[in-house]
C-alpha cells in the first residue's frame, strides 16, 4: 500500500494491551470489589504476577511510564517493605494454593533494588504461590544498574529471562533523550546475565527519537544483533508531553515526523529480517526457535499489560503503584503515586482507585480484538462461536472497515479480516473497528 495511505492508520490509536482500554476505567471498581474478585479466582487456576518498581535513578526525557526519580535507596526500601504487605494481603484474599506461571518485575527500574531485598520479595511470593522451575521469571533491566552481585542474586531467585533497555547505541541520541548508555555497558550487562546462566534475553529499541536516521538505525541494530538477543521489541516513541511534560526537555524540533518515523522503522525490521528474525504482532521480533515465534505460529500468542506474552494464564495480579490487573470479572489499577498508593496499604487496604467491570459483549470484542493484534487475523465466525453467538453483530464493523480495505490496510473474505504484513503498523486501526467505546 501506498505510504501515505499507512500513514493515516498508525497514529492516534490505543495500543490495545487491553480492551476495554485503561480510558474506560472507573472509579466504582474499588478495593472490596477486588477483594471479592480475588476470592472468587479458580484455585487450580494458574495466575500471572506483576511487580511495579516506581523509581529510576534518573529521568529519560522520551519516558511515558509512572516513575520518580530517587538519589537514595530509603525510598526503595520502604516501598518494598509495603510491597510486602500488599503481597500478604492479596494472599489472603486468595486463600493460598494457587500456581505462578509468569512473574514480571517492571518499572521504572527493577534492578534498583538491592539483591537481598529482590531475593527476599521472590522468597515471600514462593510462600503464597506455587513458583517452580518451570514459571518464567522475568525482568526488565537498565544494564547501567546492574552488577555482579545483583545478577547472581536474580539468578538465585529463579529470574531466567530479561529484557534489557537499549532504546539507542548512537551517542547523539543518546545526549538527546539523557539517556547515556555506552555501548560497553550493554556488552557487560549481556556478559554477566549469561554468566549467571540468565540466557533468555531481549532488547527494546525505540523508533521515533530525535536525530535517528535509516542509517543510524541500521547501524545500531548491527551492534545490537551482534550479542544474539533472543528476542527484540521495536517501540514507536509516543509523544505525549501533555501527560509527560518533560518529554519537551528533548530537542522536539528534531523528533522525525509520521513520513521519516516509518523509514526508520523499516530500516530497523529489514535488518532483524536479514538476520532471522521473524516479525510478531505489531512491534516485536523473535528467532525462529524461540516460544514467541512458535506461539505467533499456532495462534497461541496473547497479549497483556506488558505487550506480547506466551503467558497463558487466565488472571494477572498487579501489586505496586500504579500496577494494573486483569481477573475474568474485568480489570483494575491501584492508585498511581506512590504516595497514594502507601497510605492504602499502610492502613490494611487495597489501593485499588479504578477498573472495568466486564460484560459478555466486552469478552467478545476482546478476543476478536487480540487475535487481530497478535495474528493480524481474525476469523470472526470461529471466535463467535465460541462465544455462542454469531458474526452478524459485527456487521458495522466490517463497514467500518472499509475504508481500510480501499487503502490496502484490510483485507475482508466473508467474516474473515486480515491485516497484510506489509501493513502491520495499521493492525490498531483495524481493532478499532470492533472497539464499541471508541469515538
């Protein structure tokens, strides 16, 4: 399809790590709701867990996450002391018993945290839940926070897979988002991990920041590709400085615009491509070997909080400011600050300040929604039927969908919508169509 065409499908639309999204959730899901929630979960029911980490050691100007920069580790402490009890309230709610198929530690930076305490925290969740040897235990990872001691106390504790933040290896850009990150320091982070017996990794890189160029990027995936991750994310930077105010610290005059930013990308997926690296979903990239391209293969791809996941459990947890959840009644988030978030806690409640109840319409659009963002197709008589209903319901969206299906984004047979690879980036616009609260 033309450039200009997929243009106008790739900007402007949620991501859609959930549905409904995060802007309908509400302030009638509270604390008692969740508790009765919890309590009403499968106790054979394996679960996801989710640990928010709110703080950095400094501020990356493109950031969009829900983070505070500390100069000393006080804070961390006390939050994870909080952690803990929130950790013990849930278990309780829960009645205990229930298996850990996915631990996630994300943030802000995780790795702030000291070895002892990280090994202390996985040690109290191995006394609630069910964790062995087959549970992925993930981190995300600044590698200019981590040290050998910190990497051993992970691999103690049972983390057997990371993704490390790159964003950019080029020093220019790196000046521009104040995010100085020697190419060394990767290098080192890779060594160490894989040292430890931590061999499962994967880089972020992000597209869209200033001065980046096709070439620049060519040139960074090389280096980056060159320690074999397994796995490579490849985020389009949002910018958003309404919410995020100090993203204007960055030169915005540099940031590419739409045209230059879908250059950037393709130059960046062409070259995971010339090394083996299939394209998952929207924006990830895996070897062939790997379970994510395995599960991207036999439509067993999910997708969650965290993006693209092979996490097949039917509940997450979120523990921690600003943390999210997704049980079968709907979702929820504790309060975002972590101020907020400590007084709940500290007082013996949950800090649950918002969530969605789910209807059986909202289940529907959420499969039709998921398999379009993980498969780039959706059979829609198939996943209808096993919701005991039929196709007919979506006839406007498959109006909808028209005008996608004129500019080469969509492809229509019978009940059947497919998004072409080559326009993989629209695949947002398409699950917008089967979105009822969009406007």
């Amino acid at each position: 399809m033309e450039d200009a065409a997929l243009l106008k499908y790739t900007e402007g639309v949620p991501r859609y790590t959930s549905y409904p999204t995060a802007l309908q959730f509400a302030e009638d899901v509270g604390p008692e709701e969740y508790r009765q929630w919890l309590g009403r979960l499968d106790p054979a029911a394996p679960l996801s867990l989710y640990l928010h980490i709110p703080f950095c050691s400094s501020l990356c100007w493109f950031c969009g996450c829900q983070t505070t920069v500390v100069n000393n580790y006080e804070p961390i402490a006390g939050y994870l002391d909080l952690l803990a009890q929130e950790i013990e309230m849930v278990a309780d709610a829960l009645g205990g018993g229930h298996r850990a198929a996915h631990v996630h530690w994300g943030g802000g930076t995780p790795t702030l945290t000291t070895g002892p305490d990280f090994q202390r925290v996985m040690a109290l969740l191995a006394t609630h839940f069910d964790i062995s040897g087959n549970t992925e235990v993930a981190v995300e990872i600044d590698p200019r926070t981590i040290s050998e001691d910190t990497v051993a106390a992970m691999a103690k504790a049972g983390v057997n897979r990371v993704s490390i933040g790159v964003q950019d290896v080029s020093d220019r850009v790196q000046l521009a988002i104040n995010r100085v990150q020697p190419f060394e320091v990767v290098e080192n982070a890779v060594a160490l991990l894989r040292a430890n017996g931590i061999s499962s990794i994967s880089f972020d890189i992000m597209y869209g920041l200033p001065y980046q160029t096709p070439e620049t990027m060519i040139e960074g995936m090389d280096r980056v590709l060159r320690l074999d991750p397994d796995r490579v994310s490849l985020f389009g930077y949002g910018h958003v400085p309404r919410m995020r105010p100090h993203q204007n610290l960055m030169d915005v005059d540099a940031l590419p615009d739409p045209s230059d930013r879908l250059e950037l990308y393709r130059a960046a997926a062409k070259r995971l491509s010339v090394r083996g690296y299939v394209p998952v979903g929207l924006d990830h990239f895996a070897k062939t070997n790997d379970p994510m391209a395995a599960a991207a293969t036999t439509g067993e791809l999910h997708r969650n909080f965290q993006g693209y996941t092979t996490d097949t459990a039917g509940a997450l947890i979120g523990f921690g400011a600003s943390a999210i959840g997704s049980l079968p009644q709907g979702y929820i988030q504790n309060a975002p600050t972590v101020p907020a978030w400590r007084k709940a806690i500290s007082a013996g409640s949950f800090a649950t300040v918002r969530g969605f109840r789910l209807g059986d319409d909202d289940r529907l659009r959420r499969a039709v929604i998921e398999r379009l963002m993980c498969d780039l197709t959706v059979n829609l008589d198939q996943v209808c039927a096993e919701f005991g209903t039929d196709a007919d319901q979506f006839a406007d969206s498959l109006l909808a969908l028209k005008p996608l299906e004129a500019d080469g984004a969509a492809e229509i047979s019978g009940n059947t919508v497919t998004v072409p690879k080559s326009a993989r980036l629209a695949v947002r616009s398409a699950c917008l169509a089967f979105d009822a609260y969009a406007t």
